[in-house]
C-alpha cells in the first residue's frame, strides 16, 4: 500500500482511498495509477503505459486512451496540469509521479501490484480492451473492416471525385462521421451483429484541448451537430440523446453518466486544430461495464474529405444493421451544406443563439445571414435565422413589427431549402406561436418536427409551451417531460419546464424546475426569472427580488425581469419603488422600443385598471409578443372578468383558433417511416 499526501492507493484491494474514503477511479486509470507510483519520480513512457493496458498489439486508439486515464487520474487526485502536485507531463515522452510515496506492507506476493498487470491477448489476436479482434469481427481482418467502414487512419488520400476544398470546422464533422462508423461497427459485433429493441446513445460534450479560445464554437457546435445528424440513422430503433454542454470537464464515471442520461452508450470525443492539421479522436463506451469498447484517432489536411459526413448514416446503418429507407438517406445526405464557409458561419451562430441575451442574438443573426449569403439554399441556417428573428422579440426586447416580416421570410427561406427537417418545421411552428398567434399552425408544425425528428427535444419542448399557451396542461407536461428526457442537461428546457407549470398553476413544481436550471447554468436568466415570478405567487415577494435581482445581471436587464419586480414592488405596497420602475420604463419607452405589456403589468400591480387596459391595447397595435401570455398567466387573473380584457384575447384570436396551418406542412415526398 501506498500513501502520498491525503491518499492511499491499496494495490491488494485494488483501491484508492482519500482519508479513508474510496475514490472512484475506473480500471484503466487504476492501472496506469498503479504503474506511476511504482515507478515514482521515474520517467513513465506513453510505450509502457500502452503494454500495461493493451499489452503491445492494439487496435485502439493508444494516444487517446493514455491521455484519458491520465486526465481521470488527474481529477480523482485533484491535480493540474499546469501546477502538478501528482502527476507531470513530460512532453514528447511521458509521465513522472512527483508526490512524496510511503511505502506501508505488502502482505503477500499475490497482492503485489506486479501480480494486477494483465496477460498479453493470445497469439493471432489483436486485443480490444477485454474483447479480440477475433471476437469482434469472426473471420474478417482488419484490414477488411477497415476498407468497408473508413478511409485507413492518418490517410489523406481519397478518390479524386471526394476531394473539395473545405474549412477546418467541415472538415471535422467530417472526420467524426468516419470515427463513429468503425466504433459503431464494434459495437454492433459485440452484440452479435443485431440491434436491441431500442439503443440509446448520447454524445458527450468535445472536448478542444488546443489554446484558441475562438474555436469554443467549434466543439459546441460539432457536439450538436453530431448528435442531429446520428438521429436520422433510425428513427425507431436508435435514440440519440444530445446537448450534454454539462459534462465538458466532469469527474463522473461512464457509469454515473450512464445512469443519469439512461444511455446504453457515451460517444466520447477530443478535437485539436493546429496550424493546418486537424485531429478529432472518438471513443465507444459501453456504460454497462465502462468499457471502451473502440477507439480511433484520425489526422486530417483540411483539403480533402469534404461531403464523408453524408457517408456517415449509410455506413452506420449497413454496419450496425439499422433500417436506413432511401428517404432518410435523402434527408441525411441534403441535411448540411457543401459550402464549408457558409457550415462554419452556421455553427457560430448556433453558439451564439444558445445564449438568449440582446446581445447573443444580435451576433447569431449576423452569422446566419452570412451563412445564407453563402448558400441561398441552405435550410438550416434559414431555420435558425427564423428562430432567432423571433425569439429577439422574447430575450432581447426587438419591435416585432420590425422582426416579423424578417422572420417570415427566413421560415419560408427554411422551407424552400428543405421542408423535411425537423428544424425547418420547428422554425415555422415557432414563427407561427409567437409571431403569427396562429397555435393551431404552430401544434401543427411542431408534431410535424417532431416526427421527423424524435429525438429533437427543442421541438417536444415547443409543443409544450404551445399546448400550455392553449391552457391545454396535462398534454403540455407529458410533452415537457419527453423534452427533459431528452436533454436533461439543458437548462433552456427546464426554465420553459418552469413556465409551463407556472401556467398549470404547479408553483412548487415551477420553483424546483426553475432551480434545476440555475443549477445546470449558474448565469441563466431566464432560470431566475423563473424562479422569481413562481415565487411571488407562493407569496415569498423577498425571495422573489433576491431572484429577479440576479436576472437582471445576467439577462442585461431584459424588460420581463423588469417589469415583474416592478409588479412585485407594488403588490407588496412598496408604490414610490414601483412608480420609479414605471417612470424609468415608460421614458425609456419614448427613447426606444419597451414591450408595452411590461408597462401594464406594474400598473396591474399597482391596481391601475384604466391604464392597464390603454398599455395592453398599445400591445395589440404594437403587436407585442408578450400578449401571448395573457390566456394562462395567474398574474392576470383579477382583470378576466373585464370585457375590455376579453374583447382584447378575442381580437388577438387567443380564444379560438381556425387560421390555416404553417407555411408547409407537406413534404416534397413524404417519407416511408
């Protein structure tokens, strides 16, 4: 046994303990553990690590597998690369332990750690971790695998009709789609060449360990995509579950990661750019053992293989045996664009978008616009153009008369690109709820997304906001609930998860959703804003402004955040604090645009019935988003009895619905599901 500062690593038992406290630490990073202390203040090489794991013929991806035991080492001990206390890289070379090492007993020669290292696989095979080569794949090479599945490791040649040139960000979704086909083609041997009923598979965050903080996008946005991109494979047997941005950087094991996503499978991934070469790494866990079922690094020149993530569904689903219809492989091949600078803007602004401030808005819509000029055809970026067109006039205060007709021709720029996306019918289901007040187009859209993507969680989340708006809760729930299935680590989901038991008049519920994404995303606004408004109906007015204050900071005093404390401020007889707010709003009003609603709602509060009613019919004229709320909010309730209050739900056509549906809810050809 060994004991070096609080810790003590039991080769006998096979632990690591931290005063007294088990560690847990998976057996790879175990043994290289093992190794370093053994051999402390000696100069480790990544060639011994490699034969104590794999033994020395491998068919993993050794440079990956080292430097993730070494990084699960590093944050089991707590250590840092750039000031170790345990563990220092020696560049080009290797591994030292520098930590000070007692040595307790060793009781036999059965417990000593030279008696943990594992045999060499047997001659003739090549080893996988605990699984042969010969396991994984009968009678066929390697070298056969390989030429069905994917251009050999480190090659930059290709047929002369798969080479274009492409930008670094193209180049790397690429590269993964060549990743994910060998290691899926391992995974489906392991078991026995048939897929399970239902496979679940989430791709954790990439990971970028380069030093240019502009390429954060890249990671991001090559998370998503990815994930978009794998759910097309099998709409009915594999679902793909993305947006897990909160893993980047865990200590959890595959195991807790496993349960918590209830995932059969983590696809995990490290990307590098540097200079003109690219190299992405993928690895196959199995959560079941946390076994690393495959893993394979690639070395790119961004000159070539731009197009081989179209190649990426077919190969998957010939290798893995899932059902890929000519129809899905139309989708999945017309999905991206082949324009690499007009893929990277898109993936900018992604980035941005996910933020939902003015500001992230602002430089989202300037992304997409590029993209679009790039490539006038290119769906997604229309889609996400008409998305954040819209949701400005929600997070960043836009006049929507100004922003409406933008949006409407991105939604039907979407649509002539490619209708059969789930994100194009997501974009129109959107523009139809806010914008249009048509929720009867809006239902209709977002099922269409959603069977055209059952794995896309923004477009379960929409439908229940939608249903919510149209008091319809229950419904709302099941959707809101799919949706935090999906993405249980999307903060986004359980903010609006808040709002729709907010409406359903399910405080305690709308408080402990609100929580979750505060606790998800510390600086998430629309989370304490959330929280803030379920609050002051639990009547706890103090807890509510302590909330609402943190909003402010964060959403760049966003004018919802500001109104609902001025609300606030008067239902609790604090009247000059409110009147201020309102004085402050409506001279900003005259300056620029201030959703008029925000004005009425602290005169509500105030119990100023006749001004109430003349700022709510500004609303209507200004065609103020925020209106859209006023069916289900409790916050309204006193003024439902009012006429004037009636007449104005009726004209904004939210008491009935019989407008025709979105801008397309047919497909060019309607695919065999």
């Amino acid at each position: 046994m060994f004991r070096f500062n609080d810790f003590e690593l039991d080769v006998a038992a096979y632990q690591l303990r931290r005063q007294g406290r088990v560690v847990r630490l998976e057996r790879q990073p175990m043994d290289v553990l093992i190794l370093l202390v053994e051999r402390r203040r000696q100069l480790v090489s990544r060639a011994d690590i490699v034969e104590r794991l794999w033994g020395k013929d491998v068919f993993v991806d050794v440079d990956t597998g080292v430097h993730t035991a070494i990084r699960k080492i590093r944050q089991a001990l707590g250590d840092s690369i750039s000031a170790p206390a345990f563990v220092e890289t020696v560049p080009s070379k290797g591994y030292r332990f520098v930590a000070d090492v007692e040595v307790v007993s060793r009781t036999s020669d059965s417990g000593s750690a030279a008696a943990l290292v594992e045999p060499s696989p047997a001659p003739g095979h090549l080893q996988t971790n605990d699984v042969t080569i010969g396991e994984l794949h009968g009678r066929e090479s390697i070298e056969e695998v390989a030429a069905t599945s994917a251009p050999a490791a480190g090659s930059d040649t290709a047929p002369a009709s798969q080479l274009w040139s492409a930008h670094p960000a193209r180049v790397l979704i690429a590269v993964v789609a060549v990743a994910l086909v060998t290691g899926l083609v391992a995974w489906t041997r392991l078991n026995g060449g048939v897929p399970a009923a239902r496979v679940a598979l989430a791709v954790l965050p990439f990971e970028y360990l380069g030093s240019d903080p502009e390429r954060a996008y890249l990671a991001a946005g090559l998370t998503e995509e990815t994930s978009a991109s794998l759910a097309q494979i099998d709409l009915e047997h594999l679902i793909i579950k993305g947006r897990t941005l909160g893993y980047r950087g865990t200590a959890k094991t595959a195991a807790q990661i496993g349960r918590e996503l209830s995932v059969d499978y983590l696809l995990e991934s490290t990307l590098r750019a540097e200079g003109s070469r690219l190299r992405v790494t993928t690895t196959l866990i199995r959560v079941r053992d946390q076994e690393h079922v495959w893993s394979q690094s690639y070395d790119r020149d961004p000159t070539s293989l731009l197009g081989l993530q179209q190649e990426l569904s077919t190969s998957i689903a010939e290798q893995i045996r899932l059902r890929l219809s000519r129809d899905n492989l139309r989708e999945v091949r017309q999905r991206q664009t082949q324009n690499a600078d007009a893929y990277d803007a898109y993936l900018r602004g992604r980035y941005f978008h996910s933020r939902r401030t003015a500001a992230t808005n602002a430089l989202a819509i300037q992304e997409y616009e590029r993209a679009v000029a790039l490539d006038s055809n290119y769906a997604l970026a229309w889609a996400g153009l008409a998305s954040a067109y819209t949701a400005s006039t929600l997070n960043g205060d836009a006049r929507p008369l100004e922003v409406w007709p933008r949006a409407k021709n991105a939604a039907a720029g979407a649509v002539r690109g490619n209708a059969s996306l789930g994100e194009t019918q997501l974009a129109v289901g959107h523009l139809s709820w806010v914008l249009d007040w048509d929720w009867r187009a809006a239902e209709t859209a977002d099922r269409l997304a959603i069977r055209l993507d059952p794995s896309n969680a923004a477009a379960h989340r929409s439908l229940g906001h939608v249903l919510s708006q149209s008091g319809q809760h229950t419904e709302a729930e099941s959707a809101m609930h799919r949706a935090r299935e999906l993405e249980p680590l999307e903060p986004v989901t359980y903010a609006l998860s808040a709002q729709v038991a907010f409406q359903a008049r399910q405080y305690p519920a709308a408080v402990e959703h609100a929580r979750r994404a505060i606790l998800i995303d510390s600086q998430f606004w629309i989370g304490y804003m959330q929280l803030g408004q379920a609050y002051e109906q639990m009547g706890q007015p103090d807890l509510a402004l302590a909330a609402l204050t943190d909003a402010a900071r964060f959403s760049g005093n966003n004018s919802k955040v500001t109104s609902l404390r001025g609300y606030i401020l008067a239902k609790t007889g604090r009247f000059d604090e409110a009147r201020e707010v309102l004085r402050r709003m409506e001279s900003d009003s005259r300056e620029r645009y201030v959703p008029p609603v925000a004005i009425a709602l602290v005169h509500a509060g105030l119990g100023e019935r006749e001004a109430v009613m003349e700022w709510l019919s500004k609303a209507y004229d200004a065609r103020d988003v925020h209106l859209i709320y006023l069916p289900v909010d409790p916050k309204w309730d006193p003024y439902r009895a009012d006429p004037g209050f009636q007449t104005l739900l009726t004209r904004c056509g939210f008491t009935t619905s019989t407008r025709g549906g979105p801008l397309s809810t047919r497909l060019p050809s309607e695919p065999h599901r």
